[in-house]
C-alpha cells in the first residue's frame, strides 16, 4: 500500500466522521501477494542501486557539485530512504504476515509513508521552484543562490516535513495503534483533522503544484530565449554563448521536463485511483486497475536518477570512460620516455590553448 492509499483512507473517515455514511467502497479482488512482492522486489532493487550510483558519482566528479545538483542529490537520497525502508516491510509483510513485523516494524513502515515518501514528492517541488526562482528573479538567483543556500534550503524541506508529519506517527505509536492482526495501518480515526490537514499539503500540493507550474516555466523559457536571441544581432553583431554555458543553462531546464512527464504519468493514475476510492460511497474496481497503478506508481524512483544521467553530459562523459576501460583523468607523463610521446590537440581549455593527451 503507497501514501494515497493511505491518504484516501484518512479522507475516507474524514467524510464518515462529517455525513455518518458508510462507505462500501470494494476491490473486485485483489493481486496475488506474490506478483506484488515480485513487482516492488524488482523496481525497488533497480531503484536503489540506480539512486545510490548516481549519488557516488554525482559526489566523486567535482564539476556535478553545483547548486542545482544538491537538490538532486536530496532527491535521490529521499528515493533510497523510501523504497528501501517501504519496499523492504511491505515484502516481509506480504511473504509472514503483517504481525511478523512487529509494532516497531509497523511505526517504521508508516515514518516511511507518512515522512519520507512526503520528502520524495516535496523535492520534486522543491526542483520546480529552484527553476521558478532561476527563471523569474535571475538577478536575485545568480546573486544569492549557491551550494550552501541549496542544502539549507533541502535541509528546511526535511525539517518542514518532519514537523507536519511525525507528530501523528508518533501519537500512533504511543498511543492509538490498531490490532496488527488487518494490518499495519495509521488509527486515522484518532488523528483525524490532522492528517486530511497536512496530507494535503505533502500529497497533493506537490502532485498539483508541479504540472501546473510547467507551462509558466515553459512561456518564460520561450520567451527569454527570444529577448536572448534579439541582444544577440543588435548592431549587426552576433554573440555566440561557449557550449559549456549553453548545456548549463538549458540543462535544468530539460531535467525538469523530464521529472514533470514523469510524475504526471506515474503519479496522477495513483492519485485519481485513491481520489476516487475517497470520493464517493461506492465504487467498484478490479484488481488489474489497482495492479496497474500501483505499478506505475513505483517507477518514479527507477526513473529519477536515469534522467539525471541522461542530461548530466559530464556524467555521461565519466561513465563512457569507465566502459572504455580508460582513466577518468587526464594522461600524465610518469618518465621522460613518456614524456618525449607526440601528444595530439583535443581542444582548447579555457584560456584558449590548445588541450593535449598522449597518443597511443
């Protein structure tokens, strides 16, 4: 079971509660607990390993350590604490019951629901509104922004979460945990105004915020690429940018279109599936729907770090290397015989000369 689920049940009783009806919201059955298990071992394993990779070498190549990347860096860690912690209770849960995991496991699985999967969807905000700031106020941005303001800020998303959040996973663990014999679930009955209050604005905010944030980036982007290109011929003159700057501007750019389609595609089936579990009284849907969804929905993990190493060039450039078998640095003479090699221009550094390595 992911957060909306969980979300859809806090709303479900938050509408109980308010029109004393009872619901007869239904699953026409329900997957085999082996193809879920099977589902959330494969895209979670990928999803780990692709995160944690993509973190070392994001940390290991100093030219990736800028502002923009710490907020990649914060998203990728939010993936590997979620699908590590979530996946790995929900598989256990599955294969020896839910009681095998105890009232300890139980309050790790929902901090892993009810904080850290807020953290994954906040930092995928969090991006859109670096790029808001980025596009918008590009003065303030240049002036104020660095790796330091980055990680304060992702380090206010976490405590920000955090205070939202906890307190009801806290109250839950020590006060109102249900029997684990139906399954580890939050007593929302018990916590009820707080959690429909703060699920909204750690679910849904973000899942709504994010596309409707794109089309004003996207105008912005246009149209300051068309104010860029007329400076550019003023006075017959024509300016070219270095292709270093132009792939560091556009590069954050294309990753937030990227993450944009991304969520849209495996978060909004799972939102409006749980949305309409919630909304009204009765409602039947298949197994295969809920398969589907939930599918979809698990794949945002697997794709985040791809689409970072698909539009990080350096990246791209480092991991070639590595295939090639070939240093990720650059030649250097050891001996004087190495030194006495002819050496070939591979383009220029930034002063203008013309760059060598040795030919072999």
């Amino acid at each position: 079971m992911d957060p909306k689920m969980l979300n859809a049940q806090n709303l479900s009783a938050f509408i109980m509660n308010k029109t004393n009806i009872t619901p007869t919201v239904a699953l026409t059955g329900s997957p085999p607990q082996s193809t879920v298990s099977a589902s959330l071992a494969t895209t979670g394993a990928l999803a780990v390993i692709f995160n944690s990779l993509a973190i070392i070498w994001t940390v290991a190549n100093k030219s990736l350590r800028t502002p923009f990347n710490v907020y990649i860096i914060a998203l990728l860690c939010s993936n590997v604490a979620f699908v590590g912690t979530n996946y790995t209770l929900i598989i256990l849960s599955n294969v020896y019951g839910p009681s095998w995991i105890g009232y300890a496991g139980c309050t790790l699985r929902l901090y892993a629901l009810y904080v850290l999967a807020p953290l994954v969807y906040n930092s995928h905000l969090m991006i859109t509104i670096n790029r808001v700031w980025a596009l918008f106020w590009p003065i303030s941005y240049r002036a104020r922004h660095s790796r330091l303001t980055a990680a304060l800020i992702s380090c206010g998303v976490v405590a920000y979460v955090h205070i939202l959040m906890l307190p009801q996973v806290l109250l839950d663990h020590l006060n109102y945990r249900l029997p684990m014999e139906n399954g580890c679930r939050l007593n929302s009955a018990s916590v009820l105004t707080l959690t429909a209050f703060t699920s909204i604005w750690v679910f849904n905010v973000p899942t709504v915020g994010i596309p409707a944030a794109y089309p004003l980036l996207l105008w912005k982007m246009w149209s300051r690429r068309r104010v860029m290109g007329r400076n550019r011929t003023d006075n017959n003159q024509v300016i070219q940018r270095p292709d270093g700057k132009k792939e560091a501007f556009y590069r954050p750019f294309v990753l937030l279109t990227l993450y944009t389609c991304s969520t849209m595609v495996c978060w909004l089936p799972s939102f409006f599936y749980y949305t309409l579990l919630s909304s009204f009284s009765t409602v039947q849907l298949g197994a295969a729907l809920y398969q589907a969804q939930q599918t979809m929905y698990s794949l945002q993990p697997v794709l985040d770090p791809l689409f970072f190493v698909l539009t990080a060039i350096n990246l791209r450039k480092y991991m070639w290397r590595l295939y090639k078998l070939q240093s990720p640095g650059p030649v250097k003479a050891t001996s004087d015989r190495d030194k006495s090699v002819p050496t070939a221009a591979t383009g220029c550094d930034a002063h203008g000369n013309p760059k060598t390595e040795a030919v072999t």
